[in-house]
C-alpha cells in the first residue's frame, strides 16, 4: 500500500496550480517556512489572476495546542506531558485530533501530513487559515523555483473546500453549559 506521502503529494508542473506547496521564501513582511497556493486553477489558467493568495503553514506546536485546547482549558503543566492526563481528557484529545483530521469544518487549521519519501521531506504541519496572503504575479516568479510537491486531489480539493467553510461560516454565539441548564431543568 502506498504511503500516506505518495497518496497526498505529487511532483509540481511547469506552471502554478493550485495546491503548489513553496518552501523558504519572503513574502515582503516576513519569512515563510511553507505555504500553499490557494488560488483557483481556472483563475492561473487563464491568467485572471494578478495576484496569487496563499496560506501559510503555522507554528506545528501552537496549532496542535489550539486544535486539542481551543479553549485554553489545559494547565501549563500539562501541555508538556499529555501522557499524564486523565484517560478521559487524552480520550477527548484524541477524539478531537480525529474529528479535525477527518474534515471537522470548525477548525481554522489544516494538517499537512509529512512528506518522507525522496530528497523532498518535510516534517507535519499546519495550514492556518487566518494568516493568509497575496502576491502578485510579478512577486511570486522569483521563489517558483522553490515549490517542493503539488497536493493531490482529493485532498486539495478538500482543503480549498475547508478554507471557504471557515471563512463562510457566520458567527453566532455559543450556547454555554448554563443554556443547556436551563433547557433541561425547566
């Protein structure tokens, strides 16, 4: 069976497209480790887009801690060892790293799993949907040399699908355990 890699990961074209990982380059305000080209194909086709958006992989650590903790409700003393918490809290950990790897539209992040096959390897990390960016066209062609893989559908198009879902959503406000309460008790 093939590897997760050879299943999610293909070799980049001669062209953008869409799901183009680009690897160590700056995009005029910092330096980006990894980032993916969200731009739709039909828009670098046919040359309708002047600028290129992409969305930059996060800090691995702090995206994790926000996909296990979104609510910060972890101690400091625990986030270092996850071993010793509760059978019950690792449960829920874990059912929450599940959730989000299988499509859990809430979570601001996407995971790239690594890629370790080849000269080519990169370690897991996070899509992070709120730091996005564009660059021109005119920008982008001096790092298209540093594209690394391409991402294969179906994932690509599961996480062009996620990114709209979180920026479509419309916020609303939470029920707190005390609506719940109410609801039941009355």
């Amino acid at each position: 069976m093939p590897s997760i890699s050879e299943l999610f990961y293909e070799a980049f074209s001669e062209q953008w497209r869409q799901g183009d990982i680009v690897i160590n380059f700056n995009n005029g305000y910092e330096d980006v480790a990894l980032a993916v080209l969200a731009t739709p194909q039909c828009d670098i086709h046919w040359g309708k887009a002047e600028h290129l958006l992409f969305i930059p992989a996060g800090d691995f650590r702090i995206s994790f801690l926000k996909i296990i903790d979104p609510n910060n409700r972890l101690d400091e003393d625990s986030r270092d060892g996850v071993v010793v918490l509760s059978k019950a809290k690792l449960a829920d950990i874990f059912d929450r790293v599940i959730r989000h790897l299988n499509g859990d539209h809430a979570h601001r992040f996407y995971y790239l799993p690594p890629n370790d096959t080849g000269q080519l390897r990169f370690g897991g990390c996070y899509l992070d949907f709120q730091k996005i960016f564009t660059l021109s066209q005119e920008n982008c062609e001096s790092f298209k040399n540093n594209r690394l893989l391409t991402i294969r559908d179906p994932f690509r198009a599961q996480i062009f699908t996620r990114y709209v879902s979180y920026f479509g959503r419309i916020g609303t406000p939470d029920f707190e355990q005390e609506d719940l309460q109410s609801l039941l008790l009355n």
